[in-house]
C-alpha cells in the first residue's frame, strides 16, 4: 500500500485529486462550523465538505477566506438538495451556494440523494455546470448500485464520487465493488458511526495495541480500504485527533477482523428503498 499523509489525495475519472482526509460539517451551527473549519485548515486539512441543508455554507467561506489559505488549495464540496432537484433550480441552487460560500466555484457538487424522478434531470444539469467552470467534477451522495447504474445509462456521465455512509459496521460490498468497477471514488460519511459504536470492545482492544483513540482506528481503516474520508468534528482537540492517523498501520490481519464486523448497522437515511 502506498504511504498515506494528510497531502494524500485519490484521482477522480474527472481527473481531479480529491483529499483522502476531509472534514464533515453536518449539524455544525454557524459559529461553530466556522472555528470547525479554521481548525480544521489549521491542522492540514485542504478538504471540506457542507451541503447547501446544513444551513452552514457562509460560514464554511468565510472561514476559507480567513483561513488566508489559497482558494485553489482547499477543495471544496457542496451539495444539491432535494427540494432544489429538477434541471432549471439546479443551477439557481448552485450559484445560491457559490453566493453564500464566497466563491465563484467548487471543487465537488454532489446531488445529495437520489429523488425518484428528478435525478436524472438534475445529473443533467450538473453536466452544464461542470462543462460552464463552476464546478470541477460532479458526483452524487446517497446513491446504491441501481441508482448510479440507471444514471449510467441514462446520461452516459460516470459521477465522480459516490458519498455514502461507511463504515466498518456498515459495508455494502456490493456498492463498493460497482464503485470500483465503475471508477466511482467511495466517500465514506459517518465513519464513526455517529459514535453508536466507539466503545466496542474489540475496537478498543485494537486501539490500546496501536496507542491510538477508537475513531482515530476506525479513520484508518477507511483509509486502507481506499475510501476518501470526512469524519465530523465541531471539537479543535477531536479534529486535530482525526488527523493524526498517518503515522501508523494497521497489520493485515487486524484490517482483515475489522472487515469482518459488518452489521448492517445504519446510523443515518436509508435509500436502498428508493426507486
């Protein structure tokens, strides 16, 4: 395996490189997303992820532009709601999020869920925007096999990323496969688990045999498995911690235990149901 740092990034089949590490801000308040962000940036993080629903995007821009970090440096990812889907409002939500972020492009604009009968309009129009320059690559978040098989076929556009809930609790094998078939980088959300099962005694036994915290196992092993990955932090001590998870690796045999642990254990939205 390659040698993972914090500058680590993986090649989309856009041809861009995204950064393995990034961080989550989901829930984050406005004041504290901003400090999230600016420690995050602080830390060597060059990777952030909001979504226009998180209510959090100005802030998240804000803190870039404090940052004084180059914009070029930081890749950037925002997200398509629902209520936004259908070709002509996906291009007035996106330029709604350039605005509030203080941007006039983002790295990464994911649809954010599969909306039975409005994705296939919104992938569309995501093609126009990454074609006018707004944003670099596109991809989509919550979607299962049929979802990005129909959009596939349909359109003819592989997305770039599939952003989905991994886990070592939860692992769908055969998405990751599809994904890796397809060239579709997988980014693991919630790879924590929401903490549900941070006190596992098999993870802290592991934990206590590298010397690390139980999440800072749990980011490793998303790493190796060749996920890109945004662990969620408003703490500056947690997402320093988070970060500090390049300088060892887990043996074989103890990735191979945590691969075992899959339970269908889903900490958020279910759209395996969604046709």
């Amino acid at each position: 395996m390659t040698k993972l740092n914090i500058d680590s990034t993986l090649i989309t089949n856009q041809s861009i490189p995204v950064p393995v590490l990034g961080l989550g801000v989901w829930k984050s308040k406005p004041n504290e997303c901003y400090q999230a962000v600016l420690s995050a940036l602080e830390f060597g993080y060059r990777h952030i992820d909001t979504a226009a629903i998180y209510g959090n995007e100005s802030d998240v821009g804000r803190a870039i532009k404090d940052s004084s970090i180059p914009r070029n440096q930081i890749f950037l990812v925002t997200k398509l709601w629902n209520a936004d889907q259908g070709y002509d409002s996906s291009f007035i939500a996106l330029d709604r999020s350039l605005e509030k972020l203080g941007t006039d492009y983002v790295d990464m604009y994911l649809i954010h869920f599969p909306v039975t009968g409005k994705r296939l309009a919104s992938w569309k129009a995501l093609g126009e925007i990454q074609k006018s320059g707004k944003a670099r690559s596109i991809g989509v978040s919550n979607f299962m096999v049929n979802h990005l098989e129909e959009l596939i076929k349909e359109s003819g556009t592989v997305p770039a990323m599939n952003q989905v809930e991994y886990h070592p609790f939860l692992q769908d094998q055969s998405l990751k496969e599809y994904c890796k078939k397809q060239n579709i980088l997988l980014e693991a959300y919630s790879p924590l688990a929401h903490g549900s099962k941070l006190e596992d005694p098999r993870l802290s036994e592991l934990a206590k045999k590298y010397n690390k915290s139980n999440a800072q196992i749990l980011i490793r092993w998303s790493l190796e498995s060749g996920n890109v990955v945004i662990p969620k932090s408003k703490s500056k001590e947690r997402i320093k911690e988070n970060a500090l998870v390049f300088d060892f690796e887990l043996e074989e045999s103890d990735k191979s235990l945590i691969d075992s642990w899959s339970e269908n254990f889903r900490t958020c939205w279910d759209p395996s149901s969604v046709v």
